[in-house]
C-alpha cells in the first residue's frame, strides 16, 4: 500500500491545483485558496488515523488541537463570547484533541475499518464545513470540499495500490475494496458511523445561513432546529 510520503504528496499537489483553479477561474481569495490547499494537503493523511500511533496519526492530531481553535474563533464571536472565553475554550479544544482524541484513536481503531470509508470522508468534509463558519455558504462549501478531495485521494490511491501488476497481468490483492467502501465488516463500527454521519448532517442543517439561502434551505434548517431541540429533553 501506499506510504505517508505518497499520500502527503498526492494531496498536496491535489491541494494546490485546488486552491490555483479557485483564485484563477473564480476569484476567490487567495488567504482561502491557501487555507483550502492546507486542508486537502493534510486531509490526504485522515484515513490512516486508525493506522495506530504512527506519523499520520500524529502529525494530523497535532495540526488539528492546533487549527480547530483558530477556526471556531468567528463563530465564537458571533455567540458574544468573551476574549477570556475563548482563549480558554481553545485550550480545551487543544487538550481533547492532542490528548483524548488521540487516546481513543491509538487504542481503539483498527486499520482499513470505517476511517476507510466513503461516509467517513463525509463526515469530516461536513465538520469543515461547521469550523469554517466565516464567509458565505459558496466559500464553506469550498473550504469543506478541500476536506473532501483530500480524503478521497487517500482511499483512491489505496484502491490503485491493491492492483497486483507485478506478473504482468492484473490482480487484485486481498486489500482491494478495503478502502472505498460504505460499509465494513464491524458491525458495530459501521453503525457508530453512520450514527455519527446522521448527528453531523443535522448540526449541519441547523446552521442559521440555510435560512438565508432558499425557502427549501429555511424548511430544511427549521427541521433540523426542531430534531435538536427534541434530542436535548
């Protein structure tokens, strides 16, 4: 399979052609198009967070305590948090990720599980979408698809890397569709999954800018609101 120097390099080049296209062909920013090509760079390394305690996993927990903060700083605001409040909600933040997060994934995930997977890559593409709360709904909608093609790319190149060409003729290797997959062999773990892909799509949802977008997008986010509120009695 593919190596950390592979993937890193695949979703970075990936990152960058991302960020270029969106700045030439639809003006957008360029500190977006930065941000957008660091996220799909690092996104390329989130699938091997269940590969135990090896680089992926820390160099992608360790960009996360630290950017995550950061992000919430605007939607921080717009809740009137204080200067105070949010310094020590980052170091919250900071601490759970670098530490428990962390924890969690050395000591209960299994490689190749549901971190390989298509509601997975899902998942963190629709958390980017909550972090990066400044902007309108087109730039979130960019800055969670760097998340997304980032990810891609991993269980891409891993599918590529199951292809057995050294005799000549191709063969799938016992790994194939092990990577681009809806669902594993855990059942457990493919029911916390789509659990987890179920509450992010409706704090998605409950998002005040779908309000703003269309009388569809106000139904959807009063829906949403209202499964919130019910789960919170």
């Amino acid at each position: 399979m593919p190596g950390f120097k592979v993937h890193i390099t695949a979703s970075t080049i990936l990152g960058v052609g991302y960020g270029v296209a969106a700045n030439t062909m639809y003006g957008v920013p360029i500190p977006t198009c930065v941000l957008a090509t660091g996220l799909c760079s690092v996104a390329g390394m989130l699938p091997d967070l269940d590969s135990g305690p090896g680089r992926p996993l820390r160099e992608s927990v360790t960009f996360a305590a630290a950017v995550v903060p950061m992000l919430m700083i605007d939607r921080w605001r717009h809740m009137g948090w204080s200067h105070e409040m949010m310094v020590l909600a980052g170091a919250g933040i900071y601490l759970a990720i670098r530490f428990g997060i962390a924890w969690i994934l050395r000591n209960y995930s299994v490689h190749r599980g549901m971190f390989h997977s298509l509601p997975c890559a899902m998942i963190f593409a629709e958390l980017a979408f909550l972090l990066c709360s400044s902007g309108g709904l087109p730039i979130r909608f960019y800055e969670a698809g760097a998340i997304l093609v980032g990810f891609l790319s991993h269980l891409i190149l891993d599918e590529i890397w199951s292809i057995d060409l050294s005799r000549g003729i191709p063969r799938l290797k016992p790994s194939s569709g092990t990577a681009f997959k809806m669902w594993g062999p855990c059942l457990w773990s493919v029911a916390l999954t789509y659990i987890l892909l179920a509450m992010t799509s409706v704090v998605v949802l409950t998002d005040p800018i779908w309000a703003t977008v269309s009388p569809e997008g106000k139904q959807a986010n009063e829906i949403a609101t209202s499964l919130m509120e019910t789960f919170k009695r």
